[in-house]
C-alpha cells in the first residue's frame, strides 16, 4: 500500500552559528538565543540521526506518548507537546496517513476517539527509540560531567519561565 503524499520533516535551514564580522547586539547575552542556537543545531543533529524514517522530533515525541498512553485524546496530545488544536491535528493526520497511529472511539464517549499506534508504528518506534536514545548518549557524553547538570537546569528554567507571576 502506498502511502498519500504527505510533507516531508523538514530540517531547520541552517545550524544558526555566530557568522563572523556580525554584530549580534544584545542577542549574544540573552539565554534564549543561546537557547534558540542549541535547538536549531540539536534538531540538525536529530533529523541526521532519524532521517532514513522521516521523522522530525514533534513526530517522534508523538509517537512516544501515544505509546505510553494508548487511548490518548488528540487535545490532550497537542497539551502535552504545546501545539495549538490545529497542529495536533495535523500532527494526528500525518501519523494515520503513515499508518504510524489509528483513532479509535473512546469506549467511554461516543463523541470521542483516542489514538493508538498501529502495529507499523510500534515496530518503527522500537526502531526510532534505539537511534534516538544512541543520539541523545552521545550528546550527554560530549558535554561530559555537565551533562546531566545541563539537562537539570533546562526542565528547571522550563519550569521557571512558565510559573505564573507572583506579585
């Protein structure tokens, strides 16, 4: 069975490295931007290890969490990646025109489904899961002992910047 005609993962345009001679002003002292730099080169670095499957890290961490929580409501999906309702959806399409997942009607709502991976979608995430976390090692040991504090630091700013302001 061929599979419809559906967008390609696309890799960011370029690793955004400081180009010599340009005065970048504030932004060379603002963490985001040094943030925004590492994501752009990391998700370089992903689409390398992952691009024999097509697959962009939003359709692997889709891939994950409908694994992990067969059933999972496409609102609920979209909440956890921080995509607005109509990317999920899209998200959502692209994953069942792969036969990657499949909505089901939720046996507890008749106006609702939940999506499931498809036998092809568990056998390619068994697949992406490997490459993935080989990726991810190698990225954790080149930073050495700062790995982990790395890492630590990230889920606490990820949390920092999204608390509700206090007076």
């Amino acid at each position: 069975m061929s599979k419809p005609d559906t967008p390609k993962a696309m890799p960011p345009e370029g690793p955004m490295l400081p180009v010599p001679g340009l005065d970048y002003g504030l932004l060379d002292g603002l963490l985001g931007y040094a943030l925004r730099r590492a994501q752009n080169a990391l998700y370089l670095d992903f689409y390398r290890a992952t691009a024999e499957w097509d697959i962009s890290p939003p359709r692997f961490a889709a891939l994950v969490l409908i694994a992990r929580n067969p059933g999972l409501r496409q609102g609920l999906l979209g909440q956890a990646m921080g995509l607005h309702r109509s990317g999920a959806l899209r998200l959502t399409d692209w994953l069942t025109a792969q036969g990657y997942a499949e909505r089901r009607d939720a046996p507890d709502d008749a106006r609702a489904w939940g999506l499931y991976l498809t036998p092809v979608g568990k056998r390619l995430l068994v697949k992406l899961e490997a490459a993935v976390a080989t990726h991810d090692r190698a990225l954790i040991q080149a930073l050495g002992d700062q790995g982990p504090t790395l890492k630590a630091g990230l889920e606490r700013l990820a949390r920092i910047a999204t608390a509700p302001p206090t007076d």
